[in-house]
C-alpha cells in the first residue's frame, strides 16, 4: 500500500528530495514549505499526488493548521519527516542569545511542534513513523558549530525518549543522522560576527570543508524509502560515508575515557575502596 507523506522543509536540500522519492514511487505526500511558490514544480510534475502546504515550524498554529489539513486532505498520516531546519557557524563566545534561541526554536522546537500536532492523529490510527533528520554533527561535536550541535544533540535527546513513548501505540521513531551533502546547508547557513581570534579555526574549517565528499541528496532520498519500509526501522541510522569513521572514533574515545576515570566515578558516587 502507497504511503501518505507529511515533510516540512519540502523546497529545498534533503527535505526535497525526500518528497521527490517518495512520489517517484507512487506515494502521496504533503509537502510544506515557507512560500508554497517554491513547490509549484512538484505540483505541475506530480498533480494530485502533491498537497503543498504554507508550514513556518517556528508558528505553532501554522503548523498546527498544515497538519490537520494534510490529515483532512488525505485521511491519514503514515510517515512524518521533520527535515527543515538551518546552520548556525561561529565559536560558542561568538555566538549571541537571539542567534543560539533561532537555532533551537527552528531545529529543536520546530520538530516538537510538528510532532505534537501529528501525535494525536497517528496515535488514533495505532500507526505511522516519524523521521526526525538530525545529523553526525548530533552525536559529535566540531569546532565553530556549538550553536548547531546543541539543537542536534537536543533533538536526539528528545527522539529518544518520544521513541519509547510511542511504541505502544504503534508508532515509530528513527534519527537520520546525515553527513554533507549537495545542498546549500552550508550556504544557507547563519554566521555568527567573528572575532578574530578564532580566524585560525575558521581557517581550518574550511580546509576541511574543502576534503569533503559530497553526497547524492537524491540517493538520500531513495535510502529513506528502504528506512520506512522497514518492518523494523533503526532508532538512528547514518546517511553518507563520512559518519561511520568519525562516530567511531568518537565512540572509541568516550569509551576509553569514562573507563580510565572509573575509580573516581565511585569515589563520587561515595564507594571509597576500604
């Protein structure tokens, strides 16, 4: 049976793409973004099976409106995929309040007011799936995205528990933790003003931009099918090939660390050896 799609971020990067994969297939989908204009192309390729909606995921009664007119529209709601969002780059002293609270309310409060407005619908059904794309930089941290790896940690955080939640009524819950990919993310992204004593790591970040392996946004798009296909879809699952070596290193070194400092980890919990 073909599935009935809701995907903010719709007009642009991954978002796109994942609307395109899933009406390549025959699916149906709401597709949202900030101007609805920006999704007239999908509209005169798709007809019908396209449903554009105006959603902001930083106005709760737009996204409140968007949700139950896709549910009205379509009668239900099977795969959710929160994928708008944006870049924050700057060193944490850059960083000010209103650009760190923009941050959150769109990557972090934006898939909470999505998910909360979707719950009840999915919950009446006893099913549906609920893609939240985060990102490696939600499982590691770099210099200069402190600002965006605490919306993606945050988001993480959230999904995990909201994973446990909602298994019983049917509902389930994957972290798509993408690489970089070829889109405008980086381009779209909000700088923070710089102060020049960080130029040196600016420098080296885009040193290592510059190595980066780019992927396939559509191949993203047709990776996602085979995640909500699944009888068992992954709580998180890496998109690309950058992800794997460096959240095992990640990994590696956490692991080695909190087991070289166990003795003062009782010592804190108060088991003092005798």
């Amino acid at each position: 049976m073909s599935k009935i799609w809701l995907v903010t971020g719709s007009s642009r990067g991954l978002g796109r793409s994942f609307v395109e994969a899933a009406l390549a297939r025959g699916d149906r989908a709401a597709a949202t973004a900030r101007d609805t204009a920006d999704l007239d192309d999908l509209v005169a390729a798709y007809g019908d099976a396209v449903l554009p909606l105006r959603l902001d995921v930083t106005d709760r009664a737009s996204v409140d409106a968007a949700v139950a007119r896709a549910q009205e529209h379509f009668g239900r709601l099977d795969v959710i995929v929160n994928s708008a969002g944006h870049g924050l780059f700057g060193a944490v002293e850059e960083l000010s309040e209103r650009d760190l609270r923009e941050q959150l309310d769109t990557n972090l409060f934006g898939p909470l007011r999505v998910v909360q407005a979707a719950l009840p619908y999915l919950r009446a059904q006893g099913s549906g799936h609920i893609v939240q794309i985060s990102s490696v930089g939600g499982v590691a941290a770099f210099p200069l995205g402190g600002g965006y790896h605490a919306s993606k940690w945050a988001l993480e955080g959230l999904s995990e528990s909201l994973a446990q939640e909602v298994a019983g009524f049917g509902i389930r819950v994957t972290l798509v933790e993408p690489g970089s990919y070829a889109t405008d993310a980086i381009a779209g992204a909000v700088h923070a003003d710089v102060l020049p004593q960080y130029d040196a790591a600016r420098a080296g970040f885009a040193a290592f931009a510059r190595t980066l392996d780019l992927g396939d946004p559509a191949a993203a798009g047709r990776a996602l099918l085979r995640v909500v296909d699944s009888p068992e879809p992954p709580l998180r699952v890496l998109f690309g090939t950058q992800g794997g070596a460096i959240l095992d290193q990640v990994y590696a070194d956490r692991l080695k660390t909190w087991s070289g400092w166990q003795e003062l980890a009782a010592e804190a919990h108060g088991h003092l050896p005798a």
